[in-house]
C-alpha cells in the first residue's frame, strides 16, 4: 500500500535533505485533513493526501516512519490575494497547480514561470524492520 504525503517547500528549504526515488527515509509523518490542500493541489487530488513530513517540532513526540520513496511530484501555484479576502494575505489561487514529476527532491526547486514552488506530493511505502546495517536517512 502507498502512501501520499505533503513536504512543504519551507520545510525543506529550512533544513530538508534531498531525497530521490528507492531511498529509504525516516521521517515523522502527521495525520492531515487533506483539504487543507485542496486550494494547492485541487480538491480531487488532495484526497489523496494522508499525511505531511514535519521535523520543526510540531511532532510531539512521535516516533519517525520508515517509508520508500516511490515517486516525486513538485507543485507550484499561483499566490495572491483572493477576491473576496479581507486580509489581503497571498494565498494559494485555485486552479493554478503545476504539477512536476521529479527524479530528486532538492531544498530549490527550479523556478517556473508565473507560479512558486510549494511543496512536494511524494507516493511512498512503509518500510518494515530494516535489514541489519541499512538505516532509514533521516531529517
């Protein structure tokens, strides 16, 4: 079974490590309502989303998990004030996702035209009991 989860572009830029398909890393994984990414990814497929990478301390306490990564996609969107909006605050625009398949997940993503890097989507697997001498690279 797969796995779909969130890393925010801040959170990589902050202090991520680059990751490719078939490593194997240890991160701490939080339960999300997926439309809290509906506005990023589109409705249908933040569905998708179960869980979010987090390593800024907002884990209280839990134990990293054991995934292989599958596949990486970076998202980029458009930002700006919505209409409507009272506080003026950029915010993702609806609709204007870009989706880029990725053979590495780097701090940087490369700069698109008219929309910014906003995280990645990666489709990983957990990874039960390690063989001896192989470690999960963790953040």
């Amino acid at each position: 079974m797969t796995l779909t989860i969130w890393v925010d572009a801040w959170q990589m830029q902050c202090c991520g490590e680059s990751f490719v398909p078939r490593d194997v890393v240890s991160w701490t994984l939080l339960e999300v309502d997926p439309e809290d990414y509906a506005d990023v990814v589109g409705s249908e497929r933040a569905q998708g989303i179960s869980f979010r990478e987090e390593h800024h301390g907002q884990d209280e306490g839990r134990a990293p998990t054991s995934v292989e990564v599958v596949s990486i996609a970076e998202v980029h969107c458009r930002y700006g004030v919505l209409p409507g909006a009272t506080d003026k605050a950029n915010r993702p625009v609806p609709g204007t996702t870009v989706l880029v398949p990725v053979e590495k997940a780097d701090k940087w993503a490369k700069a698109r035209p008219d929309v910014g890097f906003a995280g990645y989507l990666v489709t990983a697997r957990r990874v039960n009991g390690l063989p001896e001498g192989a470690a999960a690279r963790g953040r």
